[in-house]
C-alpha cells in the first residue's frame, strides 16, 4: 500500500467509526423513544425469525430469561407480541411479534430511513449503486474473516 493510500485508509477509517457511530445513536434514538431498552432488539428478533421459546430468545439475546419475560410483557401490553402455547405440550410458550408490531417496525424504520436519507442526501444516482457494492463486498470479506464462508 502507498504512502497516500495509507493516509487515505487512516482518514477513511476516522470517517467510517464517525459516520456509523453516529448513525448509530439515531436509529438507537428513534428506536428506544418506543422501544426502550432491550424491546427493540426483543422485536426485531421475532420480526426476523419468527416465533421463537422464551428460552431461545434469551439466548439469542444474550439476556436471562427474567429480562426477556419483562420486556416481553411490556411489548404485550402495547399490543407488539403475543405469547402462543404449544400445540404439543402446553408448558412451552413461544413469542410472536403481532401485525401492530410489525407496522411499528415499518413506521420506526421509515423514521430511521429519513434521517439516513438525509445524511446521505449529497450522493448522486450513480454513487450509491457503488455504495451498495462496496458494502455488499465488505460483509463478504467480513463472512470469510469470520470462517462463515
């Protein structure tokens, strides 16, 4: 790598922690205003994956059981997730995220996609198809760094 290569890549590095940290604390700002805490992660998880133990879902997120048992019944008294028995044996109970949830989801993703769009407001039409490439590029190399690949 060149001298101007490496002053590069230094002030791009800068750039990168800058712009996605504070891009960061946005999303996290719209998000914790509805969705304190570890609901937000609680949601998308169920968005994602579908209905899910209460048990996997700790373990998904890292949090004891208790922790997901509170945000839980937070999200179902605002109508965000339901828990459902299981068919076979009673004593399970999974979590799903319910169609009110998922439209607060899209509602604080728009919010979340506005603020973005504003940031990234200067680039042209032809810049964010490079954007878009060379991030899909990175979480390649990222995957293959990781053995996932």
């Amino acid at each position: 790598m060149s001298e101007r290569n490496k002053t590069d890549f230094v002030r791009f590095e800068e750039l990168f922690w800058n712009v996605t940290r504070e891009m960061g604390r946005m999303w996290k700002q719209v998000f914790e205003e509805h969705l304190p805490g570890s609901q937000s992660h609680l949601v998308f998880t169920l968005a994602r994956k579908g209905p899910l133990k209460m048990s996997e879902l700790a373990q998904i997120l890292g949090l004891t059981a208790g922790a997901v048992t509170a945000a839980s019944d937070k999200l179902m008294n605002h109508g965000y997730v339901t828990r459902i028995r299981d068919e076979s044996d009673r004593r399970i109970v999974h979590l799903a995220i319910t169609d009110e949830g998922r439209e607060m989801l899209q509602q604080l993703r728009a919010v979340g996609r506005t603020k973005m769009s504003e940031a990234f407001s200067h680039l042209d039409e032809g810049q964010l198809p490079m954007m878009i490439e060379v991030f899909e590029q990175a979480a390649v190399n990222i995957s293959i760094m990781k053995g996932n690949e």
